[in-house]
C-alpha cells in the first residue's frame, strides 16, 4: 500500500493547508445537529479530498463526515473514510488541536491511516506491515506503545470538549488518576501510539467510522488495541456509521480489564 499511503499523506497536508487558512480568518458556523458544528473550512478540505481520492482511486468507495452515505460502499471492498477536520469545536475556539484524518477500510477492516495535525505540522501514519510513524518538522519517529501494565501508573487520553462522569467512574474503579486533554479522537489515539497516554474511553456512541478508521490502523501498527466497550472488534463494512457500543483504546496490556471495568460500569448506569 506504498502508493495509497503517499497519496493519503500528501492530500491530509493539502488540507491542512485549507484548513490553517480558514483559521486565521473569522469562523461562520453552521450546525448539523446537536452539539455538531461544521465550518468553511470542512466543507473546503472535503471538497478537495473526496475530488483528488476519486481522481487517484477511481475503483474505490468513499464515505466522507461531509458528505450524505449513498451506501455506494457496501459494492467495493476499499472504502475510504474522511474527516476534513476531526475537532472542529477546537477549530472555532482556536485551540490548534483538531486534525485531518484518512483511513482506509479493506473487506471491513482499518489498514491505513493517516492523522495530520495541521497546527503543529505533526502527522502519524501506518500502513499494513509497515509500522507505525510520527513525523514532524525534519524527524520522523517509529511508534511504539508502552508496555505499561500498572492502571495506578496510567495516563488516560480524555476529551477537552466533552466531560463524562461514566469515564471518571472507569478510571476511578481502574485506579487511573492522570490525564491528558485533547480534542480530536485522532489525536488521542496518537497520543496511546507515542506512549505519552495509554487508555482512552468514549462509551457512548457519539464517535463514526470516520473517527476510528485511520487512527485505529495508526495505533494497531504501533502495538495497541481498539475494540468497542464490549470487546468486539471494530468493522467498517456495516450500516450504522456510528460505533453504536463505543471504544476502547488502550496499549494492550490489560485491555480486556479495562474492557470488563467499562461493560459492567455502562451496564450499572443503564439500570
């Protein structure tokens, strides 16, 4: 997958590009639903995405935040998953921590993935049996989780823009007490991959495909682990788009406890 990842990593920084422009610009926001902003600066990086991927692979499906599923994807066995920007409320708010992420699902599965974070001018990438990467400015760095496996000793990846009792709950009970925020999903995933942070947990199913794809190759190949908070595995070829039983991503090490601790505790707040 040489070819796709070159192609993934040049267009996550074209639209990065777009994006940095917008930013210093004043923001006129829309809003697709609920809590779910979306800006010029979306819909100009998605534009420019969905165009040059269609352009390189034309016998491939993309499914796109920006754009309506026409279920197109359920004939192709490549489909790949676009977020223009993951983290657009910190985009409003100029904090520099949203991210353009690409993935690429094969016969279901996340295989690619490239998270670029345009304010930092960092981008992870990773692709099939080719490891997992972080590169900024002139260095690019192999990725590899901790091997931490002591919850005390823990840092949990944790969203800067929504608060979840049910996640100070898990940590509580897993005995996780430091924390490092962020905004986009991608960029918490990435944080797992570098080993600065080691869980992080969404158990509502606010998350999409889109969301997960590219940052699940990234943090797979750098020796971690992504399931929902009931211990199955993610798969991109189904027709909900949402991950309807939230994530779990962890660096593998006591991943089927935090998984346990986060079932029974979501389970107990249903009652």
């Amino acid at each position: 997958m040489e070819k796709e990842l070159e192609v993934a990593r040049v267009l996550a920084r074209d639209a990065g590009r777009i994006l940095l422009e917008h930013y210093q610009q004043e923001h006129e926001v829309e809003w697709k639903g609920h809590d779910d902003p979306v800006t010029a600066a979306d819909r100009a990086a998605n534009v420019m995405l969905v165009r040059e991927f269609e352009r390189h692979f034309p016998g491939d499906a993309i499914l796109s935040e920006e754009l309506p599923d026409d279920r197109s994807r359920f004939r192709k066995d490549r489909v790949w998953m676009i977020d223009p920007m993951d983290g657009t409320k910190q985009f409003i708010d100029r904090v520099g921590e949203f991210a353009v992420m690409i993935g690429l699902a094969v016969e279901g599965i996340a295989r690619l993935g490239v998270v670029y974070h345009p304010s930092l001018d960092r981008m992870f990438y990773a692709a099939p049996g080719m490891g997992s990467y972080v590169e900024e400015k002139w260095s690019t760095k192999r990725l590899q989780v901790s091997h931490l496996s002591d919850p005390s000793r823990m840092i949990a990846a944790m969203s800067r823009s929504h608060h979840s009792p049910v996640v100070d709950e898990i940590r509580n009970q897993l005995g996780v007490t430091e924390h490092i925020r962020s905004g986009s999903v991608g960029l918490k995933f990435g944080l797992i991959a570098e080993g600065r942070a080691h869980i992080y947990i969404h158990p509502g199913k606010r998350t999409n495909k889109w969301d997960t794809c590219g940052p699940e190759a990234i943090l797979r190949e750098a020796g971690g682990v992504i399931t929902d908070t009931k211990g199955a595995p993610l798969r991109y070829d189904v027709e909900e788009i949402r991950n309807i039983h939230g994530i779990v991503a962890t660096n593998g090490t006591i991943h089927d406890r935090i998984v346990e601790t986060t079932a029974a505790i979501i389970a107990a707040h249903k009652r």
